[in-house]
C-alpha cells in the first residue's frame, strides 16, 4: 500500500510539472536545446525556437489534469508492485527526453497525450509527430540498454478521459537510422542558422501554421508564421517570374513540313508506344492473376514447357517524404537536359 502511496505522488508530480512547462516563461534558467520530443514537429519552427529561445503557446492544462487523474489510477492499478519510472531521461545523439512512464522490468514504455474527443478516430490518430516522439524513444533506450523495447501510445479524450486509446509500437532499426540523420540536420541547422525548407504537405491554414484551437475557441497560429510564409510567398514570386520567362517554350516552337521517310518512322514508333502500352497492361494483368492463383505459397514450379519462381524481397527505399520535411532536397537535385519526343496520330476531319 505504501509503494501505491508513493508512485501516485510521484505521478501527480508529473501531471504537475507538465502543467507548469506549458506555461512557463519564454525567458528560462538554461539555453532552449533540442528536445527528442521535438523531432516530429515542423523543422523550421523547432530550428527558429531553439535559436531564438521562443515557444509556441499550448494552453493544454485542462485536458492534462483531466487525464492526469485518470491515468494515475490506470496505471498504478495496472502495474502496481513493480517497477515504474516516471519522467524517465533517455538520450539519442546527445539529445534528450523524458518518457512518461518507464518499465525496465518489461521493457515496456507507456507515454500519454491528450486530444480532443472529436479528433479521436483513426482519420487523426495517432498523430504523426507522436509517432515520431515515441520511436525517438525506442531508439534511444536501444542505445543505452543495447536492448529492443515496446511502447505504448495513449490518448485520452479531454471531454471524456475514460474513452481513451491506445497504440503500441516496437523497437525498428529503420526508424533508429532515420531518426540519426535528422537530429544531425537539425543540429546543422541550429548551429549554422542554415533554416530548413517548409515541408511540402505544410499549408499555411492549417496546423501547425495557422489553426483554430478547440480549447482556445479561437485561431492560433506559430510564432514563425509570417517570417516563414513571407519567405514563401516571396519564393513563389520568384519561381512565378522564372516560369513567366520560360513560358511557351513548346509553343513558340518553329513547325515543319514533315517529309514522307520521316512520317514512316513516326508512325512505327507511335505503334510501338501504342502496343507497349496494352502489352503492360496486360502484363500487369496476368501477375494479379497469377499471385491470386498460387495465394501465399512461394517457391518454384516445374512445367513442361515453363518455370515460374516466386519469392518476397526485402527491398530499402529512400523515404524523400520525410526527409524533405528536414532538409531542402531541391539542392541536391541535379539538373540536366533531356529531348523529349512526342508523336501523335491527326484526327481526320
């Protein structure tokens, strides 16, 4: 009874300290520093935070109190008699974080957010800098235990903190190595004031730029937003004026007569583009068939005339989605010159 005693102190404690942290001064005892918690939300903003020392203003206390009660009695009823580290600190490549509740003995970690009830459905959750916190997480503790971990995301509704869920994930070396590389960009980008580019699928009506705040009742917006914007607009200005210039380039070019030898191999290759298009089709058409008739089965088979094989391969890609969200990729894109053909058949009129 005692040790219950003392782990629920210790978990109101926390709920208290997440209070304070939401609304404390933007002026603070030690340097803004890069946090794990951090590597999911939008680079600019985490870049332009730390350089600056200014925060974005999250008036979440309610929801956390609300919740807060909650998930003390949850998981100390859950997990009462063992061991449990709240606030727990881990570090990957020299930046840290707490995790909420820690359980060595399980290799198991529980972290808790709050949402509102209307965002609670798989259309937002789980949410994606969430996703990237908790893996930041795995990675770490993989780090410093040489050990492979679980997690578990919970979200509990603020209007109603008992209708909460949850999603669990496991340790991915994928993850680990993705989450390497981003810390070293971001902290190039602290260090140099080098700002990373806007990502892509980032719209400036919409979270986290601009958005109306459910708590709030009323539209909040980042810090950053018309530093960040006013550079894109002026970007898009500038693209829009270079576009202007090359405009018409396949139209202002010259038209010829086309001789009869000419026209011969124009109307060949229009047949063979023509042709190599039904044939993928069909080609496309015949696999799906083919992977349906044998269902999971893989291996080789033998017949009179033909073989087949079939086998899973473990391929690795470039994720440029997310990396583009921490490092301008139009860099590092060469630029060449290609002819392009195009052939066509006239409609007869």
């Amino acid at each position: 009874m005692e040790d219950k005693g003392i782990l629920l102190v210790a978990l109101r404690d926390s709920v208290v300290n997440r209070i304070q942290s939401l609304f404390a001064a933007v002026a603070q005892s030690e340097p803004p520093r890069l946090r794990l918690s951090a590597l999911g939300l939008c680079p600019r903003a985490t870049v332009l935070s730390v350089r600056t020392g200014i925060t974005a203003d999250l008036s979440e206390a309610a929801g956390i109190l609300a919740a807060g009660h909650l998930f003390e009695s949850l998981i100390a009823e859950a997990f009462e008699g063992e061991e449990i580290l709240p606030q727990f600190e881990v570090e990957l490549q020299g930046v840290k974080g707490h995790i909420d509740f820690y359980f060595p003995q399980r290799k198991f970690l529980i972290e808790c957010k709050t949402i509102a009830a209307a965002r609670c459905s798989p259309e937002f959750l789980p949410v994606e800098h969430h996703v990237v916190q908790v893996h930041a997480y795995l990675s770490a503790l993989y780090e410093m235990t040489n050990e492979e971990h679980f997690a578990a995301l919970v979200y509990f509704p603020r209007e109603n903190p008992r209708l909460f869920q949850v999603f669990t994930f496991a340790y991915d070396p994928s993850w680990h190595s993705e989450l390497v590389l981003r810390i070293e960009l971001l902290k190039h980008a602290i260090e140099t004031g080098e700002l990373p580019a806007i990502p892509a699928d980032y719209d400036p009506t919409k979270f986290p730029c601009r958005w109306f705040s459910r708590i709030s009742r009323m539209v909040v917006q980042c810090p950053f937003y018309d530093q960040c914007w006013q550079e894109k607009k002026q970007e898009k200005q500038e693209q829009d004026e270079r576009s202007d210039e090359n405009a018409g380039t396949t139209e202002s070019l010259p038209v010829y007569d086309m001789p009869d030898d000419l026209e011969e191999i124009v109307a060949l290759l229009h047949s063979i583009r023509t042709e190599k298009k039904v044939l993928e089709e069909q080609e496309k058409a015949a696999r799906k068939q083919l992977l349906e008739k044998i269902g999971k089965l893989r291996g080789r088979w033998v017949g009179k005339e033909f073989g087949l094989q079939v086998h899973d391969e473990t391929r690795r890609t470039l994720d440029t989605k997310a990396l583009a969200k921490v490092v301008n990729l139009d860099e590092y894109r060469k630029v060449t010159v290609a002819t392009v053909v195009d052939v066509w058949r006239r409609l007869k009129i």
